[in-house]
C-alpha cells in the first residue's frame, strides 16, 4: 500500500462483509438484490431472440425492441428513484414490478399471435420503464443498516450483490432456452425481478423508510447538485470506457477469426471486475476519494493501452482484460461510495439511480462509438480511445480535493424538517429482516 492512497487492511479484511452481512435487517434486502440481478444478464438477451424468432429475416425489429427496452430502463430508473426517496421503496418496488410483469406477459402473448412489431416495442419500453430498482434502493438503505466505519464494504457488497448474478444470468438463460423457448426466459427473468423486488419490499427496513416532506415537493434535486452532477460525470466515463472495451474486445475475436471466443474474453473482464470490486470493499480507505479515483483511473488507462498492444493475441487480450477489469471495479466501487455522500439530504435514492442511468448513457455511446472506430482503426483503436477517457477524467472532474470539497458543500436537510428514515426495530427476539 501507499501513502498515495493511505489504504489500509480492516481488521479481518474480508471478514468485513460477514460482518455487514451479520448486522441486523441486512439479510433480506441484500437477498433480494441478488435475486432481482439475476435477470439483468438475461432479459435483454431473451427479448432479442425473441423478437427475433418471429422476425428471422433480420434484427432490425429485434433491435428497435430492445432499444427502447434499454430505454425505459433509463427513464424509469429515475422516476422510480424520486419515487421511492417520497414514498419508500416498498409501494414503489411493488408498483414497478407489477408493471414490469403486466408489460411482459402482454409482450410475449402478442408475439405469439404475431401482433403488430409497434404493441412489442411498447411492451418492452414499458418493461424497461418498470424494471424495479432494487440495487438503488439498497444502496439508499446502507445508512440505515451499517455504521459509518463499515459503508465502504457495504456499497461494495452491493456491487458484489449486482455483478455476480449478473454473471450467472446468461446460464439461466441458457437452461431456459433449451427447455422452454425464448418466451418463456423473458416470463422467467420477470418473475425473477418481481421476486427480488418482493423480497426487499418486504423488508423492516424498507418498510420503516420515512421521507422528507420538503425534499418530496422539489424536482430533480439529486441532478441539480454539484457533488451528483461530477459523479455523473464519472459515471459516464466508466461506462463508456467499458462499451469501447467490450465492442473492441468482441472486434478482436473477429479479427483473429475466433468470434466464438468473445464471451471468454467479456467473462474475463467481468470476472476482473468482480474480484477487484470484492477486494476493494475489503479495504478501510481513509485517503481522499478523488486521489484514489485518479489512482484508479490512470490506471485503467495503462491496463487499456496494454490490451491495444496485445489485441492481436486473444491469450494475452483475456489477460489484460482481467487486469483492466480489477482496476474497472473498484473505480465503481469508489465513486458509488460518493453517492452516498454527496447526495442532498432526502434524495439519496434519487442520486444513486441518476448516477446510475449516466453510467448507462455512457455505456450506450461507448458502445455506438466503439463500432465506428473498430470499423475504421481496428480493435487497438477501441482499446486507446477508451485508455485516452480513462487517463481525462482525473483532470477534468477527480482533482485531489473535488470531491471531498462537493461534500463539504452538499445541502444538507433543514433543522425544522430533517430527513428522516426510521432505523429497523428489533423484533422481542433481537432480530430484524
């Protein structure tokens, strides 16, 4: 460790999230967190083959239907958040599931009839706009469950929470498919988002969320403040970063003539991901935020630049994604943890699922750029230009002390109207859900 980033091991170190997972009330909301992101790797994929089945000229329709899937998604996010930090995540889970779940059904019955192409897009722009959000909501329950000393390892379980079933999404998929056909995998990656929403609905915590009367009457009040709109930024620059990886990863296969190769090299930065994101959670970090994001991102961009130099050689790509994907998942980590701190007073939620929908639209650019640039450059041209937006951020929005200075300067709820949220009461036998 350095004086850089002034980490140090916790006592235990991995022992952390034991102990995040012991406190009372985590169990049941950190399950159905789980739960409700096993889908994510799985609905969009089923929507596309889907639609695809019954259109098997080409995926020009299968590709409209889960674009504006995506797109619902990002609206709907937003919404649900101001939503959920004016009522709670309870009525608002439950409500977007069963819109979710509506959506879906009348989706899959419509391609079985062969309906119209239009009612499927709506189908999916409605599924996307009610996918409940679970991970937001627990991120926006931390503080209620685990003391300030242990909110680090808390947000980075919740990416744990997010990204490992996130992985085993597409094996579900797969088992699915071969039983049942692509429309019963949508019903199925639906019902998993209704069980996980159920699930933390149902939980002491959600249910003794009370909001703030004043924050629930102002407009997008997370996207207003100074400390969210930086972390936006950032957020969107890691997103993009991983769409120009992703699609000149996948360009890489092709080149070699191995496309078949490309969800070994994706497994490989996802898994880099994961373990970067668990190792990070296991630090105590008392250095500046913004240091130890520059620290991050400098070197991403060192680890993107090796992935050019070596893109001719699968072997050594699926290397260097692993290592870009450990340093890619504590960055996340990292500026996730910001939220929480730099989020105004009664939008917590709010903040978390605005700097999540940027991390999105980020991803959806990198993604768009990325096909251009491999057209014309090839694969090492993806893999610079992601290491050239990895290596800007720190000069443009993560100097040493910005971060640290937003939250010094963040609204904060006033004395006659506080925001609050009711911590979970102990049952008679000491212990909460």
């Amino acid at each position: 460790m350095t004086d850089l980033t002034r980490t140090t091991l916790a006592t235990g170190g991995f022992r952390r999230y034991v102990m995040v997972l012991r406190r009372p009330g985590v169990g049941r909301p950190a399950a159905g967190a789980a739960v409700g992101s096993l889908p994510i790797g799985m609905l969009g994929l089923a929507l596309l083959l889907l639609v695809r089945q019954r259109s098997p000229s080409g995926f020009a329709d299968a590709g409209l239907v889960v674009g504006l899937f995506g797109v619902g998604t990002g609206v709907g996010m937003t919404i649900q958040g101001r939503l959920i930090d004016r009522f709670g995540p309870a009525r608002v889970l439950l409500a977007a599931a069963a819109v979710q779940a509506a959506a879906l059904v009348g989706l899959v019955q419509v391609t079985r009839v062969d309906g119209p192409t239009g009612l499927v897009a709506l189908g999916a722009l409605l599924a996307g706009a009610g996918e409940p959000q679970i991970g937001g909501s627990l991120r926006g329950l931390w503080p209620d469950l685990v003391p300030d000393e242990l909110r680090g390892t808390a947000v980075a379980l919740s990416s744990v929470l997010f990204e490992a079933p996130v992985l085993l999404g597409p094996l579900v998929l797969v088992g699915v498919l071969a039983v049942a056909g692509p429309g019963a995998a949508v019903l199925v990656a639906g019902a998993f988002f209704a069980v996980g929403a159920w699930m933390l609905a149902r939980s002491t915590a959600a249910r003794a969320w009370e909001p703030s009367p004043r924050r629930a009457r102002e407009r997008l009040v997370a996207f207003r403040s100074r400390g969210v709109q930086t972390v936006m930024d950032v957020a969107a620059a890691h997103g993009m970063i991983t769409g120009l990886v992703q699609v000149s990863a996948a360009a890489a296969t092709v080149r070699s003539g191995l496309p078949g190769r490309t969800p070994l090299l994706y497994a490989a930065l996802s898994a880099g991901s994961l373990l970067g994101a668990v190792g990070y959670g296991a630090l105590r970090r008392t250095g500046p935020a913004g240091r130890a994001l520059t620290v991050l991102l400098v070197a991403v961009a060192v680890a993107s630049s090796g992935c050019a130099a070596v893109a001719a050689s699968l072997g050594w790509l699926a290397v260097g994604l692993f290592t870009g994907g450990l340093l890619l998942g504590p960055a996340a980590v990292c500026y996730l943890g910001q939220v929480d701190v730099l989020a105004p007073a009664g939008a917590r939620v709010e903040a978390f699922t605005t700097v999540t929908a940027a991390g999105l639209a980020g991803f959806a650019g990198g993604t768009a750029a990325a096909g251009v640039i491999v057209d014309r450059t090839g694969p090492g041209g993806g893999f610079l230009t992601a290491a050239v937006i990895a290596a800007a951020p720190p000069a443009r929005f993560t100097s040493a002390g910005r971060l640290s200075a937003e939250a010094a300067a963040r609204p904060t709820a006033p004395k006659d109207e506080p925001w609050k949220r009711s911590r979970p009461r102990r049952t008679p036998q000491g212990r909460v859900h």
